[in-house]
C-alpha cells in the first residue's frame, strides 16, 4: 500500500509489519493527541473545528463514521471520503463521477491523504492510515487511531450537541475492554492476519483463531442480545465494521472460506440489527468493500473486481426475542 519515508512517499511496506515467521504484525498509529471538551489538551471540542480523513472500504473508518452518526456530529465535523481502490500513492480524494458520494477534501484541498502526514510532520515515516482527524485551527493531524477517536467522539462534544448516549460507560468498561481485546486479535485484525500471512503457518494460526473467535461470539450471542450488558456499546460498534465486510470480501479475498457470517443464525441477526439503527446504514457501502480489498495487488495480483456483492443487510432480524 506504500509509505511514507522521511516524508517521501514509497510503494514499499514497513518490514516491521512481518515477522520472522511470515506472521503480519500491524505498526501502531503515530498521532495520539486528544480532543478534550475544555480544550486541556490543546484541542478544544468545538463546532467545525475538526475533519475527518475516510475511505468507505476501511473498517477503522467506518467506526468513526459510525459515531459521527450515532452523537449528531455530522454537522459539526466535516469529512473527505476517498476514492474506493488503492491508488499508486495510497488513499486518494477527489471528484470522480462513479463515485458521487465520494466527497473530495474541501478543507486542505489535498489529492493524497500522504500530504497531510507530511503537512503535519514534514519529515514523517511511517504508514499513512484512515481514519485520520485534522485539526483545521492548528492545520495539523491530532489523531489516527480510530479507538481513541470514537472514544472522543462518544463523550467530549456531548455539552455542544446535547447527545449524552454513552456507549463506554463506566460500570461496563472493563467487560468492554476485555471483549475489544479478544475480538481485536482473532476477529477485527485476524482477518488481516490471515489474508496478509506470508507463510502457511502463520495463516492457519489466525484463521483458526478467528473461527474459534467468531464461535464464541455466536454463542454469547445466542443468550445476550448485545456484547456486553444489555445495551449497544463500544464493543458492539467495533465488531460491526468487520462483520459487514466478512461475506463480500475476507471470506474470499483474505481465505477466511470455514464459513461466512450469514451461516451464523445469531451473528447475522444481530449485524442486520446494528445496522438498522437508525444512521447506521448510511455509513455503510458493501460495493466498496467489494472493490477495496480487491485492489491489493498482494492479495489479488489480476486486479479483477468481482461483480457481485452478495449481501442484504436489510433483511429482519430475530434479535427481540432477546431481552435487552
């Protein structure tokens, strides 16, 4: 996918990213400022003041775009969504009549989301990620790791926009950061691991640890309408992005093929509930999941895009008939 070396880019990849054993070793993100509702950490929570950096096919960014729907910070925070595909210099932005609700970046005007890392840090090197979130007072990249970001989504604008729906609340967080622990490794990244493994033993380790994962979560599911608690939370909204994507693209693109979500009778009841919750949808593109993933050259050397997408996540749900 390319990086960023000394703040020039290359198409090559961080070493660090494999282990001796051909495991993939995801690097940790760069930017970990934080927004604060009183501005104590030099980033105050204010109406259009922040801009979020996208792309429609990532799992990372599609948490954000979650809560930016969930706590009614569409309007205060602007967002560039790039275009579906990997580009020869990463993740790109601009008018592209296919794409109508890919929106260019209207803030810095930039092509290549490379040249905010390099705006911010001109001699940046490291990897070049969505989610990433722009400062526009301070013109510089406050954040890109996206568990930190919905964590300030959830709670530090609540006092501007009057939405106090907590989805990290205190009583439940350390079930929740057990939960995103385990569903982290084998599920959310173990997707990852398995379709970037570069060697058959490394492969096996993730795609076993993913199933048995996924197991798990069938049969939690099977006696808990949600997670952890009796409510939505973090936890849930975390695992969401990577259900969504499962059928039209790892099961095939990342050979995660022992099932797919629609074989689990709770799993996919339970992803058509979160996704009918009213502003999930919109947030939401299985078509560009399906021409993301397969636009890795390294997964997918033809560059061929299948032509289906064979998801309907409309469908009801049986999720009632568990108390909540």
């Amino acid at each position: 996918m390319g990086v960023l070396i000394d703040g020039k880019w290359s198409d090559g990849e961080l070493p660090q990213e494999t282990s001796a054993t051909g495991q993939f070793k995801r690097a940790d993100s760069s930017f970990r400022d934080r927004i604060t509702a009183d501005g104590s950490s030099g980033f105050k929570a204010e109406p259009g003041r922040y801009h979020l950096y996208v792309a429609h096919g990532c799992p990372w960014a599609h948490r954000t775009l979650i809560y930016r729907a969930l706590k009614k910070l569409d309007g205060l925070i602007s967002v560039a969504y790039s275009i579906p595909g990997l580009k020869q210099q990463g993740w790109q932005f601009g008018d592209d009549p296919r794409y109508p609700d890919c929106i260019p970046d209207k803030v810095n005007g930039f092509e290549y989301l490379h040249q905010a890392y390099t705006a911010a840090k001109p001699d940046y090197t490291g990897k070049v990620t969505v989610p990433t979130l722009w400062d526009k007072k301070t013109k510089t990249i406050v954040n890109n790791e996206s568990s930190e970001i919905i964590r300030m989504l959830n709670t530090e604008f609540n006092a501007i926009t009057g939405d106090r729906a907590d989805y990290y609340p205190e009583k439940l967080r350390a079930e929740i950061d057990a939960v995103n622990e385990r569903v982290y490794h084998n599920v959310n990244n173990g997707v990852y691991r398995a379709g970037f493994a570069k060697s058959q033993a490394a492969y096996e380790e993730a795609y076993d640890g993913l199933f048995s994962t996924l197991d798990w979560l069938e049969e939690r599911l099977s006696k808990h309408r949600y997670l952890v608690g009796s409510q939505i939370t973090e936890a849930d909204w975390r695992l969401f992005p990577t259900l969504v994507r499962f059928d039209v693209a790892y099961f095939s693109i990342f050979k995660c093929n022992r099932q797919r979500i629609a074989d689990y009778p709770n799993l996919s009841n339970y992803m058509r509930e979160l996704y009918q919750v009213p502003g999930v949808a919109g947030t939401v593109t299985p078509r560009y999941y399906v021409i993301n993933y397969y636009s890795i050259p390294k997964v997918n050397p033809t560059l061929i895009i299948p032509k289906g997408t064979p998801v309907d996540l409309g469908q009801p749900h049986d999720r009632a008939r568990l108390a909540a």
